[in-house]
C-alpha cells in the first residue's frame, strides 16, 4: 500500500530557497574573484596567482553549471519524472568533478612550462592582498553553504562547497609562493607551488565524484538512518516487526520502504491506520521524504531477497587519497 507522504510544506520551500540563494551568491562569489585575480596575475605574472585564477574560472563554470542543474532539480514531479528530478543534481556533481580534473592537469602543463623557464615574480604585494581578499570571501561563502547542506542535505551545495573549501587552502598557499619567491627571490617555489595546487585538485575531483556518484547509484542510506528508521517503526505498540527495508537518496528527497508485520487478525483499515501513523512518526524525522509502506500478516512465509553484507566504502587506499570516510552519506 503507498502511503502519502504528508511533507511540510514550509520547510520544502524554504530549503529550496536556501539552496537557490547558495548557487547564485557562489556564481557571484566566482565572478568577483575571477575579475580581481586576473588584475593581481597581469601585474605579477605568478604560475601559483595564475593557478588560483584558473581554480576561479573552474569554480565559475561549475558554480553556474550548479545553478542550471539545481533550478531543474527542484522542480516538482510530472507525469514523465514521478520520482522526481533530483538526480540532476548529482550529475551536476560529475560535472564538476570533470571540470576540476580539465584545470588540473592543464596547470600541471603550465607548472611544468614555468619550471623548465623560470621567471621573477613582480608586485609580489599586490598578489598577497588579492589572495587575502579572496580568503574572506571564500570562508564566508563556505559558513553559508554548510548552513544550507546541514538544513537540506543538498549534493549540488556540498560539492560546490567543496571545491570552494580546497580555495581557502589554495589561496593560503598562493600567498606563501608569492611571499618566498618576492622577498627572497626563490623563482622555483612559484611552479611548485602550482603543481602541488593541480594535484590538490585532482585529489578533490575525484572525492566530488565520488560524493555525487553514491545517489545515482541508489546506494542505501547510512546503517545508522536505517536502524533509526527501525527503531521510529517498532516503536508503535501493534507494529509486530518490519522487513526488507530500503532506502535511496534523489537530490533532496529521501525515499524510504518496507514490509510492515502487523497482527494478521487485524482488519485492513486498522492496518491502514497503523500504516498511517507509522508513515507520520517517520516523517516528523525525515521531512522530504516519500515513504512506501507494504502491510504483511506477521508469520507468513514469502519470497524475501538477500542482500549481501553492506560494504564499507571503497578500498582503504582510495578512502584516503579522496579524503572520503567509510559511509558517506
């Protein structure tokens, strides 16, 4: 039996308002970084300044592509897409994640360009003031964004922010580049520096598309969300127990089903109302969520599917060259 999800309707709007706000200020976090860099690079003519404007372009492009995919992402069901549109905002994570690795070995070109033929940085003050400006309004992009995925759990925001936390770290290292190669004329600093910054990059598109990977693939919620859901469900004082429980996540919406075990002596609108009462108790914890609820007679043997034991992420070593942890839901 499907049972209505009962969203509230207010927190539905104002998580997609905070979700539209975050794509937009990060377009124009973009655009205002990019603008005041490619002054700093002209005058300095520094491979790391030039990494940090390419990482701006990169963050513009893929803040923009964000912006598209979640505005169709948070359109509401239609005859054609009755799940909804959610996943366009995981694929806008792949594409992010395609964009950061095209900048990245394009920089690692240019490094190497740059180490074979050194040159002197020049208005070495101008590229530390811009690159200290640029971290203030990075850090305070990133407060913004991780306020918004606490409250709507959005894949599009928290790749984004991603990219625009591994800023704060480049942009850091920009100033010491520039720092050693101005005051102390170290010129090889600057290229190693940008190669290092490429290779960050690198590490952080492959943790993006990991990240956006897991809801295209329906990967089930984390053991700690279903064993929550478990305890919601058994709670109720004529719910016997509950089985083959599954659970996916499509951009902002959680969709959850089960088997519930009811007293097969019970008629079946008393089942519907347990059903009911049950599906309410759920969404009170998980508010954008569709839940589908099946009533089975407790005791009757049917066809159940095994699902092997959960895996634990990817292997160990991929864990820690993306920075991911082992459940990364």
């Amino acid at each position: 039996m499907a049972v209505t999800p009962k969203k509230s309707v207010a927190a539905s709007e104002q998580g997609a308002s905070l979700i539209r706000l975050a794509t937009m200020l990060a377009v124009g976090v973009a655009l205002l970084l990019i603008l005041v860099k490619v002054v700093a690079w002209w005058l300095t003519d520094s491979i790391s300044l030039l990494a940090s404007l390419i990482d701006s372009l990169l963050d513009f492009g893929a803040s923009f592509v964000n912006l598209l995919a979640v505005r169709h992402a948070l359109q509401p069901a239609d005859y054609e897409h009755r799940f909804g549109h959610g996943k366009a905002e995981s694929l806008a994570g792949l594409g992010q994640a395609a964009f950061v690795s095209g900048s990245a070995i394009f920089l690692l070109i240019e490094a190497g360009h740059r180490f074979v033929h050194p040159k002197a940085i020049l208005y070495g003050e101008v590229g530390v003031a811009v690159m200290v400006f640029a971290i203030i309004v990075t850090i305070s992009l990133v407060y913004f964004q991780r306020i918004v995925v606490r409250k709507t759990g959005s894949i599009a925001i928290r790749a984004d922010s991603l990219h625009y936390k591994g800023d704060i770290l480049i942009n850091s290292s920009v100033i010491l580049a520039l720092m050693l190669s101005w005051s102390f004329g170290w010129d090889m600093v600057d290229p190693i520096f940008g190669a290092v910054i490429a290779i960050y990059l690198l590490r952080t598109a492959g943790k993006i598309a990991f990240i956006s990977l897991d809801p295209l693939m329906d990967r089930e919620l984390s053991e700690e969300d279903r064993e929550r859901i478990r305890e919601i469900v058994c709670t109720h004082p004529e719910v016997e127990d509950l089985h083959d429980l599954r659970t996916r996540k499509s951009g902002t919406t959680t969709f959850i089903q089960f088997h519930l075990e009811l007293d097969g002596k019970m008629t079946l609108r008393h089942a519907h109302k347990i059903a009911d009462e049950v599906e309410k108790k759920i969404a009170e914890v998980y508010v954008e969520a569709e839940i589908l609820i099946h009533e089975d007679p407790e005791g009757v043997i049917e066809y159940r599917p095994y699902y092997p034991p959960p895996r634990r992420g990817p292997s160990r070593w991929v864990q820690i060259l993306f920075g991911l942890t082992e459940d990364r839901n």
